[in-house]
C-alpha cells in the first residue's frame, strides 16, 4: 500500500471539486477512479486504456470518455 496517494476531503467541497460534481455522478467516479488507481502514480501520468478505465469503474466506454472530457472541462 503506498502512503502518498491519500485523497483529501476538499476533493468534495473544493473549488474543483464543486465543478466536478456539477459534471454528474460518472464525473465524479471517474475523477475518484483517477486518484486512487492501481496504475496511478505521484504525478498522476500513466497508461489507462478506456477498456479498462470502463471496465474498472462499471462504466459504457462512450460514458468513460465523456466523463473525462467532463472532467477535462472542469480544470481536473
């Protein structure tokens, strides 16, 4: 387990964190899904196929790819 990936709790009440949420719920998985993946890193660049970002979080893959354009919007 790594001990730098800790999720603050502004992640709800934040600047962001209100725009995202204004996005809708698959907005908000995804960004969740983002910050906490197997695959994450410190600097939050790795390789995610939509395959598997839709798979991972239950997802359609056209639903993924917009909640990511969503959350590109939002300044994410």
């Amino acid at each position: 387990m790594r001990d730098y990936s800790k999720v603050s709790p502004r992640f709800w009440t934040g600047e962001t964190g209100r725009r995202i949420r204004e996005k809708g719920q698959a907005a908000q998985l995804v960004a969740a899904y983002l910050m906490t993946a197997p695959s994450s890193n410190m600097i939050g660049l790795y390789y995610l196929p939509i395959a598997t970002l839709a798979h991972e979080t239950g997802s359609p893959s056209q639903g993924a790819l917009k909640a990511l354009r969503s959350l590109s919007e939002a300044g994410f």
